[in-house]
C-alpha cells in the first residue's frame, strides 16, 4: 500500500521531534529507480509555504529522487529564512541519500507563521533514511498527519504495473487543492510529460472539487513519481486512469476524514450550460454555512440551495431550476416539488443534485457539513 | 425613533397569525405626505422572492404611499401564486389606505419556499391600518423580527428635518445588501431622484459591506421614504450623510445581533491598489471559516488572515503583506512580526487590518466569529 506498494520506491516515516507530542513528524519517500521522473501540482494561493516554492523548481526539471515530508509545522510565511530552511532540508537529504539537493522535493504542513526547529528536523533526515524501507509506505503516512484521525492510502493495480500513494489533510480543505499534501507512485515506465498529463487529468475532477471548509492552503502539494521499475509501458489512457483511480481515492478520504464534520456532502451539478459553470454553482452551494448547518441538522433546507444558486454567475432561469435531496425533488421549477418529509436524512452521506436546466454539462463537488465540533477544533488548535 | 421620527409617517405592527408563536408578524409604515417619493435597492441575489419582484417595479415609478411588511415567511421559491399573494397584499393595503396598489411596497421575511398564510395576512392588514399612529415606529420594527433578539432603529436629525429608520435581520447576512428589510423615512422635501442617489451611496458602504456568514438572501430590501412635510429641502450633501449615517448605524447593529456571534469583527484593508481590491480582500477574510474559528478562540491566527489573502486577484507581493490584530503589528512583510502575545483579545470587537503595500485605497468590512452557537441556530431553524 501506500507509496511503497509500487516497485522503485523506499520509504521511511519516524519521530524527529518537530511535534511537541513527540508523534511521528518526518517522512521521506525514496525512488530507487531506474527512471527518477516527476509531475506535480502545487496550491493556486499565492501566499505559498517556502516548500511550495522550492518544489515547484525542483518539479520544473522532471526528475526527483526524493520527497521530503514533514507535519508539525508548515514553513508558511517565515521569509527569506524559511526558504533557507527549505534548502537546507534538501541539501540534507542530498547529503544522506547521496544525489543532487536540486532532485529533492520538499513538502511541509502545519502551523504557519512559525520557523522549523531545524536542530530537530535535520538530524531527523538522517535517521529517516537509516530506516528506509521498501515496506515504509505506512510509516511514511502516519509522519505525515496533523489533525488527521487516520492516515490515508490508496492503490490501483495495473497489468504488470502499480499505482500507490497517500496524502494527509482534515482541515483547510478547498480548490486549488483540497489535499495539503499527497506524494503517489508508480512503477510504470513512464516520463515526465506522461505523469505531468496524467497528474493534472486526475487533480482536476478530484483534489481540486474537494471543498470542505473553502479555506486554501499555503502549502497543498500533490506529487507523482515514477521508478519505471516494473518494466512495463502502459497505455497512456490506462494510466491516466489508475492515477486518477488513486487520487479519487484519496480524496474522498480527506473528506471523510474532514475535522468536526458528520456528513459527507455530494453535490452534483446537472443541466448546466458549461462545465464552468456546473463547477462554480456546486462550489457555492459547497461553501454556503447556512446549507451547510441545516444539512448537519438533517434538515433538507433546499431554499438554501437556491439562495445559492441564486448568488452565482451561471447560466439559469430561476423558475426552472429542481433541486433534488438524496434523490427526492423537493424543489421543481425553482418552487415547492416534492415533499420534504420524504427525505430520508440519517445517513452520513447526502446528496444534493442541482439541475439548472440550461445544458448538458456537469460536475460533481465533495464537501461537509458545519458542526459545533468544527468549531470547537479550529478555535482551539493554532493552524 | 424608527420610522416615525420623521414627521409625515404612521405605522403599525401587529400580530395577524402568520407566525406560530402568535409574536408580532405584520408591519405598516404610511407616508402621509404630502411627498410620496421613494427609492430602493433590493438583493441581487438573482433568486428573488415575489415581494422583491413586485417592489422592484413599484419603485421604478419613485413613488410609494405604504410598505406592508412580513416576517413568519419569505415568500420565496413560491411560484407565481407566491407572486399572486404578494399582489393581493399590495391590493389589500392600498383598499384599507384608499390608495391605488402600484403605490404599496411589500416585503417578506422567513422561510424560503412556503407560502404566507393569506387567511391570516389579509385581515392583518386591516388590522394593522386601524392601528396607525404618528408613534408607531417602534411596534412597527419589532414586527419584522424574525431571528433578531432586538429591533433596530436609528435616527439622524438635520437642520429642521429628520431621518429615521428600522431595520430587521440576524442571519443570511451577506453582500448585494446585508440587511434583509430595512425601512428608512425623512420629512425633507427632496425627489425621488435624490433618494437614489443617496440611499445607493449609502448601502454602498454600509449595508453592503456588512458579511456576517457570507449568505446573501433572496429577500433583501432597503427602501427610503420622504414625505416632505417638515418643508425643508436640505443641501444634497447633508441629506446624502444623515442617510449614511442611519444605514451604518443600523448596518452596525445587524452585526452586534448577527446569529450566535461572540465576535463583531472589523476588517479594514488599507494600501490597496483599488477600492475594488480593497473590498475583494475585505470581504475574501471576512468569509474565512477558519478564521472566524480562530477569532472565536480568541487566537490572533494572522496565518489564516494571510492565507485568505493569497486566494484573492488583488494586486499585492505576497513578502510586502501586513497584518494587525488589535492595532499590533503580528505579521510584517509576509512573515512575523511583534509577538503575538500582545494581542488582548478579551473584548467584543475584534479589529483587523490588511496592509496590501500596493496603492493608496481602503475599506472595511464587518463580520463577525463563527461560533457553535451559530451551527446549533441553524441546523434546528428551518429559515
């Protein structure tokens, strides 16, 4: 599982002592080869972590050899030294795995506006890669975690090839990347410019319509790497596809995993006249509180919807619009439909479908509810 | 006080039924001239409720006699026959006044996508004419309260004339006008041309600049009323600043009574390169789930104010951001500033300021803390 189920890759996840809970806090994934290529995608922020932009050089070459991760602390808004912390990291791990810094991606999450302890983080490296490991893969996902409940992997299987991964993330969870951070693997023969497509492919349809609180990251990094270990080329369509398969993966988990939240939200957008435009009305229902309190009242408060709707861009007549709550129309042009007692809303997941009757495009958004218990976390936990 | 300060006004405010609780449900406010002109601006929302349609066109013509106003239901999402109850109340007001029915503003506030009891309304509407007085301001405002735990009044006094006003409104609270219904009258002597001008110069920076939790309502409604009995035609400017005046003090109390606050939060972004910028950013922090979190917690968290920042299209270099919490500078150049430690966030008020280092513009937004409070109001409060 995880980033060691694909051939070529080591992987390590130890307890540098970043975390004052002494938890594990550092991870490092090692691709052996033969081939060391790369892709990533990167938070649309522009207020970006100092990894963030050290990796997003590293990543312009196409070629990593090795990622490091660290949680406990983001190295967001620090300045000219964060970044020199960031180089610093890297130019340990060069040193300890024996290749260039410019080949080391790094990957931070935690609070921002804090420096690193780096008389913590740099010795970690080197235990870090003493332990590396091509059964790692677990360990590295725990280091990885913050508010996390649970580590979160995924694998997709292909003929004679691998995908794997994991990503870490429960809180500032929206667009431009939902995932904080993800680090997937694969063992298929393939270069650069075959993981750069198949990375944005897959991000596109699920890590960036992922939005559970509709806060953006400093730091949300997803990166792909490959070892060509296995030997085999696969069609790029299946590729594309397995890539996406775990990015799908992971996504959903962060939503399951989202902090406070009791409900798993689907929102799809149908009828819609552009794909934009089915992307913009399913993120503003996403993001709207008072939707987002009655569904974790399960009340099936499709007015809400409306109201949301209403505030948007997108192609629609107000008095066409339907709305449908796990599957029951409780809203028919743009008026009172279907009875509301009808929905069934015990359940953690809730499907909310959109029609706005101008077209025939799409699109589907992941969110959560609103809870006192998110509330309670993100007033008392300094992120 | 409210909207018979101003002489040349009666109102009323009844309990017809519409509500369950048998509370106050049913206001009317009359200009008894010898004026009737009049001005509006309504929510843009583009999900508009039936007495927000119907008004819209009855203040084209600059001229209204009565506002017949609801809380207990919305009227929205309620098909042309919620359009046809709105017409029926305006027919109803005009026959009580012996007035023609293109002159009677309507609005409703409540649950979305009920209709309103007419049984109950109409003979309300009776009731309520018999009960006009010169003194009715008050009864009036607290009849339109839906969620608020206080009404809302305010005043301004000219040289010689009056304007006065009550406002309703706790949650949706959000641009393209805060307020959800809001009423406002002066006995100067001025047109409707002028109490255009004046009132959307007003909202502008007042109502509008209000974003309590980001939802914007299909039901907002300011209207100004003259009825220029005091005989006074007062200098535009003056008149246009008592306006002003009376819209941000009661746009002010729509935040001090804004669902399960514990926080009123000014954000006050200054250096912009536009004011456009400046409201774009403004409003981008003000909406931060996070953030609002924090604020709640009492934690000058000035990395979620940079981070909302950094999602925004305003003209800025991410190393020149500035931020105070509380008039102490927490970040500077995009990383740490004074200590942290020196923020008191023991009080109501919250004050934040946004640095951009890109031009000379500025803006403030009121919002307010995201509080338990405010998830368990909501999700029990189908509205």
């Amino acid at each position: 599982m995880s980033v060691t189920a694909a051939q070529g890759f080591t992987a390590a996840g130890i307890a540098a002592g970043i975390k004052e809970s002494g938890g594990a806090d550092l991870a490092l994934v090692v691709n052996t080869g033969p081939r060391l290529a790369a892709a990533g995608v990167f938070t649309s922020n522009r207020v970006k972590a100092a990894p963030v932009l050290w990796s997003e050089q590293v990543l312009k070459g196409g070629r990593v050899s090795a990622v490091v991760l660290n949680s406990g602390g983001a190295n967001a808004c620090t300045g000219p030294q964060g970044f020199q912390d960031t180089h610093a990291t890297a130019e340990k791990a060069a040193e300890a795995l024996g290749v260039g810094a410019a080949e080391i991606a790094v990957a931070s999450t935690g609070l921002i506006g804090v420096r690193l302890p780096m008389d913590k983080l740099l010795p970690g490296i080197g235990k870090a890669a003493a332990e590396l490991s091509p059964h790692g893969g677990e360990k590295a996902a725990i280091a990885i975690k913050t508010t996390d409940t649970v580590h979160k992997t995924a694998v997709a299987q292909g003929d004679g090839w691998t995908v794997g991964g994991m990503a870490k993330g429960a809180g500032m969870l929206a667009p431009g990347l939902a995932t904080m951070l993800a680090v997937i693997t694969t063992d298929a023969d393939v270069d650069a410019t075959v993981l750069d497509q198949a990375l944005r492919a897959a991000t596109r349809t699920t890590f960036d319509r992922v939005d559970s609180d509709g806060c953006m990251s400093t730091n949300d990094t997803v990166l792909l790497l490959a070892s060509g270990a296995s030997g085999v080329v696969p069609a790029h369509d299946d590729f594309a596809e397995a890539v996406r398969t775990v990015c799908d993966d992971l996504a959903r988990q962060l939503i399951g995993d989202a902090e406070g939240a009791s409900k798993e939200i689907r929102v799809e957008v149908v009828g819609a006249a552009t794909e934009a435009d089915a992307v913009e009305v399913g993120r503003t229902i996403a993001r709207n509180n008072l939707l987002k309190c009655a569904l974790h009242g399960e009340d099936p408060n499709w007015g809400r919807v409306l109201s949301a709707i209403g505030t948007t861009a997108a192609a629609f007549d107000p008095d066409r619009l339907n709305v449908a709550i796990n599957d029951v129309w409780v809203c028919k042009n743009g008026s009172v439909g279907e009875d509301r007692d009808l929905v069934d809303m015990r359940y953690r997941e809730v499907r909310i479908t959109a029609d706005l009757s101008a077209g025939e495009e799409s699109a589907v958004i992941w969110t959560n509810d609103l809870t006192a218990d998110y509330v309670h976390e993100n007033s008392a936990y300094s992120s």
